[in-house]
C-alpha cells in the first residue's frame, strides 16, 4: 500500500493483553526508578519511567503507548513529585513532563508501528508471492481448459478467502466457465462483470462502477486477447477488498488467463493432430488399397488378356491354370473388399450383427476348405471338443474373423509351417486358437498387432490379401459379439505364434423343444 | 537364331504365373526372380537380352537394382509400376530404364514393350537410317521426312525432336531426356518447350487422329508408335 507518511493505526485499540504487559511495563520502570533513587538519591527518575513507556509503544502501537504514558505519568507524580504520595500537580513543570511522556510515546509506537507494518507486508508479500507461485505451478500441470478454470477458481477461492467465478467471453458475451463453489451471479453481478471486461477496470462491490453488485470482478486477459473476468464475493455489504487484495486478484486472473489460453492452444494442437493423424490413416488406407487391390487386379487382367490373345497358342493345362487364377484372385478381390466393407463399418460404429446359432466347428472347417481351395499348401490341423454348445453370433462375420486369423498365420508361418486350430470351452466362453510353428510375430509388433496397418513388413510379398487390417477387423467383429481376442508369441522354442478368440456363451441354449418349433417342412 | 532370354522381377507369384506361359509361347526363355539381389545375381549369370522389373520388390527398391545394372550393363529394362506414380516412375526412366508399363497392363501391350526393347537393342547394331512408321518415312542420313511419300519441311528443332524419339521407336522417352537431348541440360525443366514442338510438330505431320504418330505419355514423356 503506498504509504509513506507516518502510520498512525487509530482503529486498533490492541488487545487487552498490551495493556496488561503495558502496566508491567510501566510497574517495572517504577520499580527500578524507586531502587535507583533510593540507592543513588537521584532526583529526577523521569528518564527511567521514559523508557518504561518506549517498550509498550514499539512493542503495541499507539493506544498501549497512550495508556503507558498516562500510567508512567501518575507513577512518577505519586512517588517522585512534591508533595509525594498524591496525585496532585503543583508545578506547571509536571505537566510537561506528562506532555513529553505522550509525545514519546505517540512518536515512537508510529515509528514502530510502521516498520512493523512494513515487517508485515513483505510477509504478506511473500505469502503471497508463494500462493501465486503454487497456483501457476498447480494450473500449469492441468491439460484442458475447462480443468485450468475450475482448478483456478478453488485455489483462488483459497488465496483470497472468497468464493471465486470465471467467466468467459463467448459469442460477443459473458458465459460462466467455472466456480469455487455453486455461485449464481444475480443481473447486477452481470452487469458489472460486463463492464469489467469492456472496459478494462475492476467493477463490482466497492468500486466505482455497479457498487451495488455483490460481486467484484477484474478483467482477465493474456497478452493483448482479453479472455473474460474473474469474479470474487463481496460477502456481506461494506466488505470489499482492500488495495493488496485487489493487486492479487489481477495477478489471479493474470496467471489463470495465461494458463486457460495456454489449454487452449494446446486443445487446438491435439485437434490438429487427431485431425492429421485420421488423414495420415485415411492416406495409409487409400495407399494400401490401391497397392493390394493391383496385384490381384494385375493377375486376373494379365491372365484375362493371355486367355484372349494368346489362348488358341497356349496348352490345356495352361489355360486351366490361368482361368484358374483369375478365379482364385477374384475371389482375393472379393475378400478384400468384404474386409474393407467390414473395417468402415467397424469405424462407423455400424456393424449390425444378424445373430444366430453357430456351430464354430462348421465355421472352422469352411474357413480351412477356403484357405485349400486357395491354394493354401501348409499342413492345417483341426481339433475341436465333441460337446462344444452352439454360440450366438452372426456366422459370416465369424467366418471373416477366423478367415483373416487363419490368412495371417499361412501368410507368415511360412510354406512349411503347420497350423493348429483348436475349439473348446472355457467356462462361459466359446474358445478357439489358431496356432502356427512359424516365426512368430516379432516382440515390438506384438502389443499393436490389432492395429490397423500393423505389419510385419514394408512390402506386401505375402499374396496381396493384406492391408494390415485383417487382425483389426477380427479384434472390431469379436468384440462386437463381446468377446475378446488375443495374440501371444512366441508360444514353443522361441518360435511359433496364437491367437484367440474368445466368444461369449449365452445362458440360455436352443433345446430340442426349438427344434421341434423348427417347421418340418423346411428341413 | 537362340531363344531371347527374359529375366522377369516381381515379389508376387501371382504375375510370373500368368507372365510365363505366355512369354514362353511368344518364343521367349523365362528366368524368374522375386527379389532385387537375386535379379542382380541372374542378370550376371544369365545375360538376359530384357529384363522386366518391378518396382515394389521386398528387398532393394527398385531404381536401386536399375542403378546397380546400369554400371556394367546396357541390356533394356521394362519397368513394372503403378498408373499413378508418375515421379517413381520418371526417375527409375532417368536412371537408366527404357520403358515402363503401368500395372495392371495386358499382356499384349507388355509384349510390344518388349518388342520394342528388343528391336531398339538391334537398331543400335546398325540398321538402315531410314525408319518407316506407317505411312511416315524418316531418313536420318538425308534428314527427310516424308508422309506417304510426300516430303513435310520442318524446322530444325522439329525435326531434332522427330528424330530423337525414331531412334528410340517404340519406347518413350521422359521430358527430361528429350529437353537435354535437343535445347540442353540447361532447359531439362522446360517441359512447355516440348508441349509447343510437340503440338506444332503433330500439326505439321498431320499427326491429329485417333491413332497417333507421337503417343503421350501423361506426367511421363513421349513415346513414337512403332506399329508398322
């Protein structure tokens, strides 16, 4: 507080333990005055009762001081001045000394009690310089913007004693971003939080402008954007804040503006990034097709146009195989795009699974046929408990995700390798594995192998059904049926690699009472 | 006269499947590689008189295994790559390649390629200055071009631009190579000096119907047909 004349505290009367150390005082002045003048026949003691005043009006401010002098005055009129032991005054030279005695005191306990007032602010300051400190650091671990205000307004509410509000400009007026505790700022309280923030200036109780609200608020800006106001209780009329506080209430709203519009940049940074990052996979995914799509496209219009050009000059084997390629191809087409279909939909959230009972066996098997037919030359072994229970799900989808399992492990155990498939009953789920002896999936590809565009190699050398979707869109199909599906590697001697599939068994199971509902004629 | 041999690169089993059968019925020996290292190796073994390589191999990128022919070796080399990518292929034309077919292609537009490789690999041997083109007529000794058998005067850098791609007949020739080949190394990113030459030599050959003498390559080069 600017504040350089002398400071006279005349509110204060002090408490009324000053007064009691303030007789004490004064009682031992008295008592040392009485000795000295006994022993050493002094006369004047006024001095020794002088000092007896100084030690309350350092120690107590004025009115202690005030009641010294008095007290020190009558000690020394009753037991040093003429006639002693009364408490009259003869002499006019007596009154000068009482004079002397308050002026004393007067001037000194406002010396004193201006450096102690001083002693007292840079403590304050100090405290509050900590606070500042404490409320920065504590906003600044905080990510997003509305946390930085709520954060703001409970620390702020902690500094400053006072239920604490942000409010925020938004759409050309003031919205209530945050609260210390359930606040409702009433017409007025708007009004003079508006007028704060256009015009720059503390408004609200106290104040020059709107006093009649029963709020105070500051404007609250970073750099030159001005962001909103924060706002603080006058509680109770005739309580507003006094010079200090209004000081920390701007570096308040300076700190939480710096800190909201720092949440804000970085909210606007992770949008950029989570924007960047669905181009990044729409571009993986557009790449990815126009590669894996070209190579079975390649195939079938190579053999297409070999059959047509050259087909009279090739042998019947030849033509055989060719036509068979295109079909074999064809249908890598059309399991590539079942996949993409599958993966949009997965995305979109759109995936509408047509129930039904499923014997997993019966998926299984035509999902090996399917890898045969395909040409699939590794060795597939199939293993299932004879008393697995139907599961409830929807069958082509099941096919797809224990297809693209399957087309994983012939595309990377190897030509050689041999491939374990194994349905049993785990409690309340349906369990199937597949297991290869191939290489096994490399440690740092592991924990994001259900990822999209998860791939052991750059390049596709691994027949072209593979966007590094296909384990992703089993793990969407299995959850969706709300299941789980999982990967270990390596599973024996180092090598080798899992995955399962766990499907959910349903309490309830299709008896023969269902069957003889089924009508007799559609079987 | 021996069989050509024919080294053909690509990681996808797929391709030699149907590529063999048909080379070989076009009187060509097939030798097969999937990976760069191993085209590199037959390439030196074999002494294959064309090689078709892909550019999406799993082990060496393709322009590297151009790069590393190119030292000791000026067989022809047919590029496999992707209609839509234009600069990969440019770059592995610039290297060294002679020509490219954009996957997927048709066999028998893969086999004119070769064709032409071949013939370009011959010519250079010393075949006569005059080259027919369907109805054209080019002498590279008397510098005369003649449409059925009538002459067509043009200017000089016409007719550089015109002889240039009749050396190569049948295989294209990138922006780049053309522009250093007739205004320098200088003007090698001048591609609209070409598209004016281009445009006013296809005027004056009367080059306008569907059937083109100059074929363009878009984002490529320009190729001259040598159908005929």
């Amino acid at each position: 507080m600017p504040d350089s004349a002398l400071r006279l505290d005349w509110r204060r009367p002090g408490p009324v333990r000053a007064y009691v150390e303030a007789g004490f005082s004064v009682g031992a002045g008295l008592a040392l005055a009485l000795v000295v003048s006994r022993r050493l026949g002094l006369v004047d003691v006024s001095p020794i009762l002088l000092l007896s005043v100084l030690v309350p009006a350092i120690r107590f401010g004025i009115w202690p001081a005030v009641f010294a002098s008095g007290l020190a005055f009558l000690a020394y009129n009753f037991f040093f001045i003429e006639p002693l032991y009364t408490l009259a005054v003869a002499r006019p030279r007596e009154l000068v000394t009482l004079v002397a005695f308050l002026v004393v005191a007067v001037i000194t306990s406002a010396v004193a009690g201006r450096s102690r007032q001083r002693a007292h602010e840079v403590v304050v300051r100090g405290l509050e310089m900590r606070q500042l400190y404490a409320f920065a650091r504590r906003l600044s671990s905080v990510a997003d913007r509305a946390t930085v205000l709520a954060t703001a307004a409970d620390e702020a509410s902690a500094i400053l004693g006072r239920r604490t509000v942000f409010l925020l400009a938004e759409d050309d007026d003031l919205t209530l971003a945050a609260a210390s505790s359930s606040a409702t700022l009433d017409e007025a309280a708007l009004a003079a939080a508006r007028w704060a923030f256009a015009c720059r200036e503390l408004s609200g109780a106290g104040t020059a402008t709107h006093a009649e609200a029963s709020w105070i608020f500051a404007p609250m800006s970073a750099g030159h954007r001005r962001l909103g106001v924060i706002g603080v209780a006058a509680e109770g009329k005739g309580a507003p804040l006094d010079t200090e506080q209004v000081i920390l209430l701007y570096s308040l709203a300076e700190h939480a503006a710096i800190a909201a519009d720092r949440a804000r940049l970085a909210s606007e940074i992770s949008v950029a990034k989570a924007a960047a990052e669905t181009e990044s996979v729409r571009n993986i995914l557009l790449a990815s097709v126009s590669h894996d799509f070209r190579t079975p496209l390649s195939s079938i219009l190579g053999a297409a146009s070999s059959l047509i050009d050259y087909g009279e000059r090739l042998s019947a084997p030849q033509r055989a195989d060719l036509l068979s390629s295109i079909h074999e191809e064809a249908e890598h087409l059309d399991g590539m795009v079942r996949n993409l279909l599958a993966i949009t939909r997965l995305e979109a959230g759109a995936l509408d699974l047509q129930r039904d009972w499923v014997d997993l066996a019966d998926s299984v098997h035509r999902v090996v046929a399917l890898a045969r037919r395909r040409g699939a030359s590794q060795s597939i072994r199939v293993q299932f408990a004879a008393d697995m229970p139907l599961v409830r799900a929807d069958a082509s989808l099941i096919e797809q995700a224990l297809g693209n399992v399957l087309g994983n492990s012939l595309r990377h155990a190897g030509a050689g390798a041999v491939i374990d498939l194994s349905i049993r009953r785990e409690g309340q789920r349906a369990l199937v594995a597949v297991t290869d002896d191939g290489p096994g999936i490399p440690a740092d590809l592991l924990p994001r192998v259900f990822a999209k565009f998860a791939r052991a190699k750059a390049s596709a050398a691994d027949g072209g059904e593979s966007f590094g979707l296909g384990l992703a869109i089993t793990q969407g199909i299995v959850e969706a049926h709300g299941g789980e599906v999982t990967a270990e590697s390596p599973v024996a001697d180092g090598h080798g690699c899992r995955i399962t599939l766990r499907l959910p068994l349903e309490a309830s199971h299709p008896e023969d009472s269902e069957d003889e509902q089924a009508d007799p004629a559609g079987g | 006269m021996n069989k050509p041999i024919l080294l053909v690169v690509d990681d996808e089993p797929a391709i030699h499947r149907f590529l063999t059968p048909v080379l070989e019925v076009e009187g060509y020996e097939v030798v097969r590689a999937e990976t760069g290292r191993a085209a590199l190796d037959l390439a030196q073994s074999r002494k294959p008189d064309v090689i078709i390589l892909d550019l999406g191999l799993p082990d060496l990128d393709g322009k590297d295994v151009i790069v590393a022919l190119r030292q000791w070796s000026a067989t022809p080399i047919v590029v496999l790559s992707a209609r839509d990518r234009e600069a990969e292929k440019i770059l592995a034309l610039d290297m060294g390649a002679n020509d490219f077919v954009n996957k997927p292609f048709s066999v028998g537009e893969l086999l004119a390629r070769l064709r032409a490789a071949l013939r370009q690999r011959r010519r250079i041997d010393g075949e006569g200055p005059v080259l027919r083109c369907g109805a054209y007529e080019i002498d590279l000794a008397r510098h005369r071009v003649a449409r059925d058998g009538e002459d067509i005067r043009l200017t000089k850098t016409e007719y550089e631009l015109l002889a240039q791609l009749a050396r190569h007949a049948g295989t294209v020739l990138t922006h780049r190579q053309l522009l250093s080949a007739i205004w320098g190394d200088e003007h090698a990113g001048d591609t609209q000096y070409l598209r004016v030459y281009v445009g006013q030599l296809r005027q004056k050959l009367g080059d306008t119907g569907d059937v083109r003498l100059i074929i363009t390559e878009p984002g490529v080069g320009y190729r001259l047909s040598d159908a005929g």
